[in-house]
C-alpha cells in the first residue's frame, strides 16, 4: 500500500537532497510534499474504482469503508508530515527575519546616501539610520527569544497557528511609531542650541501627533477586542476554529478556508496607505511627529469598525434542518432501517480551513448512543462526502429501533442540534 511505502521511505531517508525523515527542515518538507503526492494519487485510484481488493468488491457498503478507512491512514501520515514541516518551517524563520531586517536596514541607509547628495548629510538622517537599527536590532533579538515560534512574527500568530490581521496592522503601527520617537529622540540628543531642543519637544505634543496616536489605540484596541470576541465565540460554539499546519502570508487577506475576505484585505489596505502617508510625513519633517490628517485617521478608523463587524458577523453554528433516507434509482420508498444510508442535511458542517481529508475523516454522526464515523466518499479531485451541506451515514446495527435523536459533531468539536428521526427493524 502507499502508506507502507511512504513510511518505508520515511524510515529509509537520509540528510541529503531527498531526505524524507522529517528530523531535518528539508527532510520536512520533502516528507510533506510525498505523503501529500501519494495521497493524490491513492484517493484519485479509488475515485476511479481502482485499487479495490476482490474480498470488499462485490459489496457497496464494504467497498465504502475499507476505501475511507484506507483514506484516513493515508490522510493521517499527510497531516503528521504537514505538522511537521511546520514546525521546522517555524524554526527557520527567525533566520529569515533576521536577514530581511538587515536587507531593510542596508536598503535605509542607501536611499538616504542616495538622497544626499546635492543635499549633504544630516543629523536627521543620521538619527533616522541609528533609529532603524536601534528598532532592527529589537526585533532580532526578539526573533532570536522566540526562534522555535516564528521569531519576530510570534507575537501575530493567532491560537490557530494563523497569522493574525490585527495584531499585524497593530504591530506595524507600534513599530512605526516606535520608529518615529527614536527619530526625535536621536536629534534631541545631538541638538545644541535651547531653541532647536524646544522645538524638539514641542514636535513630540499632540498638535502634531494626534492622529497618529488615534489611530495607534484604536488598532491596539482592535487587536487586543478581536482576541476576546474569537474566543469567546469559539467557547460559546459559534464559531468554528480549525488549526493550521502553518502560518502563511495569505492569512492576512483571507478567511481559515483560504477565500479573500473583504474586511480583512479592506483593513490592510486603508492601514497600509495611512502607514505609508505617516512615513513620508516623517521624512519631510524629521523634527516632529508625522501629522496624520483626521481625515485619513476618520478613513483608517472605519476601516477598523468594518473589521470589527466582521469579525462579529462571521461564522455560525452548523445546524441540522432534515435527516432523510438515502435512496438509489430503483429502491423502493420505505422507512429508515438499522443499515439503511440517512441522508443530513443542514448548513456549515465542515469548517472553514477543514476541507483536507485528515479533517474530514474527524466528522462523526451520533445517532441515539451509537458514534458513526463519516465514511470519505472520493471523486476526482475531491470528496463527494462529506460536503458542508449533505453527509451520508450508515445506520448501524446497534441502533434500537424506535426515536433516536441525530447529531453532527464536526472537525472543529462542535456540536449541531439534535434532529430526531424513527428507525424500524
């Protein structure tokens, strides 16, 4: 079988170039992309009618279940390695930071040698380079303390190994306003008459600073309100979180299930063109703070608001509306029977971020006291179950006849309403 093979060949990797052990980063990920490719190729097998021993073959129910229980071994070893290259993915990321905070640094100090000249250098240009490495040099010392979650990029990864929209808008902003008072705090500390120090501090009041400040708080704010409401709805099951294997730059314009989301990418955005505006405010004038607008502060306040209602609005609670019995061309209408298929139908049954099969093969019905496993149904480039709308699920032999109530316990832990249904013998 494919899962034998892929652990042989686990277990006979080396460190080098096809190392698949996943005790190294490139073993990791060279594991992942294998047990992901063989996976494919075993799901796509069976989609086909390929692949079926003689002994399960004449039987339809049987045939099912030894492909989803063959599915789900397969779609466990994907997520083992998916998990693993995570975490070396998470391990050697410090490093990255590290150089992509010394690229921006070099970057810094070449377009103000570049700006200088006709100009000549000055003390804030000097100010602005020592600020830049004061702000780089924190944050990798910080990627260095936190190197086994990510470095500089732990404190915006959420609980659900994503990366966070919020605490990234609010981190940016608290380093670009950090960034702005080592500025002022650089030229303060070369200024020589009393008239230039004066004007110095008074560059750091709020007639300057205000909407700069504003809008600081209300991202923090946001960041720190965000936290709670997702976990609050989490705890109170309406909202369903599925971890990733991995945070990825997409996360910050997308939902769990990988779709674009308009709050998110509209929150990223307006912040983005503010943040930029504030930058260039504080390079024409390098001796106060950047006067944001209340303008683009009002515009970069909305946006936050529109975020927030996002985040109350998504989400929702998987709901059961009817549970019938499954019928193929040619059955006879009858009542549902103990090894008869029921068709569930409802709304939001596989969370968003939960459409591999790993995930999937978690799904379980509970019809009265008996907990049924949602078989993995595969079709070409899929699965026909479960689907977000419809599971299909045998009712056991273990079932007492008579009215048993139907409930769906999802990938994410939660649970659906009770339908009650009648099963005869």
């Amino acid at each position: 079988m494919a899962v034998q093979e892929a652990r042989d060949g686990a277990g006979a990797g080396v460190h080098a170039g096809g190392c698949a052990c996943g005790d190294c980063p490139h073993g990791a990920r060279t594991g992942h992309r294998r047990a992901v490719a063989e996976f494919l190729l075993k799901r796509d097998e069976f989609a086909a009618g390929q692949g079926l021993p003689a002994a399960v073959a004449h039987s339809a129910s049987a045939s099912r279940q030894w492909v989803s229980e063959e599915l789900t071994q397969s779609a466990g070893l994907v997520a083992e390695r998916g998990r693993a290259e995570g975490e070396a993915w998470l391990a050697r990321l410090w490093r990255r930071t590290v150089f992509a905070v010394g690229a921006a640094v070099v970057v810094l100090l070449l377009v103000q040698a570049l700006t200088a000249i006709g100009a000549g250098w000055t003390a804030a240009r000097t100010a602005g380079l020592l600020a830049a490495v004061v702000v780089g040099g924190a944050l990798t010392a910080a990627s260095w303390f936190h190197r086994a979650r990510g470095g500089a990029l732990a404190p915006v990864i959420g609980e659900d190994n994503r990366l966070s929209t919020s605490r990234a808008v609010a981190a940016v902003w608290v380093l670009f306003a950090a960034y702005a008072v080592l500025v002022l705090a650089g030229r303060l500390a070369v200024a020589s008459g009393h008239a230039e120090r004066d004007a110095l501090i008074d560059g750091l009041g709020l007639a300057h600073g205000a909407g700069v400040a504003t809008v600081l708080a209300v991202v923090c704010g946001i960041a720190v309100l965000v936290r709670r409401v997702v976990a609050l709805r989490v705890l109170g099951q309406r909202l369903q979180k599925v971890r990733a294997y991995r945070p990825r730059g997409a996360d910050l314009l997308t939902d769990d299930a990988g779709r674009g989301s308009f709050a998110d990418i509209q929150y990223v955005v307006i912040s983005a063109v503010a943040l930029v505006f504030a930058a260039v405010r504080l390079a024409r004038r390098p001796d106060r703070l950047p006067d944001l607008p209340w303008g683009l502060a009002v515009l970069a306040l909305v946006s936050a608001a529109t975020y927030l209602a996002g985040k109350y609005a998504e989400g929702g609670r998987p709901v059961i509306l009817s549970v019938v019995r499954a019928r193929e061309a040619g059955d006879l209408d009858a009542p549902i029977r103990t090894g008869d298929d029921i068709e569930i139908r409802g709304a939001g049954f596989v969370p968003p971020g939960a459409q591999d099969a790993d995930r999937l093969s978690r799904m379980v019905v509970r019809i009265g006291a008996v907990n049924v496993h949602v078989p993995l149904v595969p079709v070409t480039g899929g699965f026909s179950n479960p689907a977000d709308s419809v599971l299909t699920v045998p009712v056991p032999a273990d079932v007492e006849p008579g009215r048993v109530d139907v409930q769906v316990v999802t990938a994410a832990g939660v649970e659906t309403n009770r339908y009650a249904v009648d099963v005869t013998e």
